[in-house]
C-alpha cells in the first residue's frame, strides 16, 4: 500500500483537556494507530536469524546483547539527533546504531555487517500481529502505524509481513523532518484521520513512546514484552499489556 506523508504541524488543542474542562467522558476509539519496530515487527529477528546462518557463526553467542546494543544505540541516536536538530533518516541511524553494536561486541567482517542490514528491511511480525489487525478491522477501526522508520524501510516491513490489506494508513516521521516523542510527528495521526486525540489509540512497546503520545493526549498501550519498569516521564501509557492480543477488547 503506498506510504502516506503529511508535512504540514496541527495546531489543534489537547482533546482531552478539553473534554476535561467541559465534564464530559473519553471519545470512544475510532482510530488504532501502533508503532513498527519493537511493537509489529520483532527487531530482534535479524540478529538472530543471522547468527543460526553458518556464514555468521561470529555472531552465534553475542546476538543477544549485539540485538540489545543495536537497538539501543538506534534510538539514542535518535533521541540526540532530535535534540540537536540535526535529522537523517531512519536508516542511516540504523546503520550507525549496528556499527557502535559490532564494535562493543568484538564482531568483524564486512558480510556480516551487510547480511544484518539485509535482514532489518525483513523482520518478522509478531504472530499476533495479522489476527490484531483484522481483528480491528473487523470491528470499524481505522488502522495505521506511526513509526520513525523511513518511507522506504516501512514499505518493505509492511511487504513482507503481508499486512498491507489491513493498514489504512503508514505514516513516517520523515513527513515532519524528526523523530519521536516530537508532538509534530504525533501530529500526522490527526492531520491524516481528521480526528480527535482522545479518539486515538495509540500502542508502542516503547516506553518512552507511549508516554509521549499520552502526554500528547491519545489513549495509550504499552506493549511491554520484557517486564520493565514503568519509565519516570511527564505522562504514562493508560494501559500496560505484555502482548498486543487482548487490543481489540480495549475498543
């Protein structure tokens, strides 16, 4: 399905402060929007599909942490880049992340480097993940995710999961030129449904992402597959889960 960019910000007030000032209860959910990476597509499964290949046997004891590493470091630099204003895409961060990841974990070779990368444009999707969204469908939401990753990476996920046929809308940071927790990218969810922000739902397995989105002013889930503690953050998810199953019961 073709990738949708809006570029210009939102400057609608908070929803829910002003349902709050008028007494009135939450909308009802009409949109489900979810992250990608971490939340539909598993971003441990490069790693680990790399290290079972006998090109890559390097990678056969350290892919968990270097997976670990990876992802770390691909969202710090996020986060910096965002503070400094100085924005790439998603891929180029994903590639700078993995770099520092190879280096901390001792593992050389420009092959393996390049098979890691190859596999990223191919992650597997949660098993939950195409029942969810059908699910969802069935029921009359309006779906869509909302991710950093790049136009190009997001369309490739989205291939090969197969999703495509229950996706309204893949919307990608790159329409506003930063990463989350920015509100401009939150921004495009509205921009794109002409909807509400209470009547957003929005689910991440990132912390920090779900908390930005509740301060934002969607109702939130955070999908927190690891069992970690809460982030300390100006607002928190109004839902924890360990899974996306149970999504349609909250809508």
């Amino acid at each position: 399905m073709p990738l949708l960019q809006i570029g210009l910000p939102f400057s609608s007030r908070n929803a829910r402060d002003n349902v709050a000032a008028k007494g009135k209860v939450t909308m009802p959910i009409t949109t489900c929007v979810f992250d990608a990476y971490g939340t539909l597509f598993d971003v441990n499964a490069a790693a680990a599909q790399a290290a079972a290949e006998p090109e890559h046997t390097a990678l056969s004891t350290v892919w968990p942490a270097l997976a670990r590493d990876w992802r770390l470091k691909q969202l710090h630099y996020t986060w910096l880049r965002a503070v400094a204003d100085q924005h790439c895409d998603f891929w180029q961060v994903t590639q700078d992340g993995l770099d520092w990841a190879l280096e901390a974990n001792g593992v050389m070779g420009d092959a393996t480097r390049a098979r890691l990368l190859e596999l990223y444009w191919e992650l597997a999707a949660y098993s939950e993940v195409p029942a969810i969204l059908a699910t969802l469908k069935a029921k009359g939401m309006q779906t869509a995710i909302l991710s950093n990753g790049s136009p190009d990476m997001l369309q490739g996920a989205v291939s090969s999961a197969g999703i495509g046929d229950v996706l309204d809308a893949v919307l990608s940071v790159e329409a506003v030129g930063v990463f989350k927790p920015h509100a401009r990218v939150y921004d495009l969810v509205e921009q794109h449904f002409d909807c509400m922000r209470d009547a957003v739902l929005f689910v991440s397995s990132n912390g920090w992402d779900a908390a930005g989105a509740a301060g934002y002013g969607f109702q939130t889930v955070w999908v927190n597959r690891a069992d970690e503690p809460m982030d300390r953050l100006y607002a928190q998810p109004h839902h924890v889960l360990p899974d996306l199953t149970t999504i349609p019961e909250l809508v």
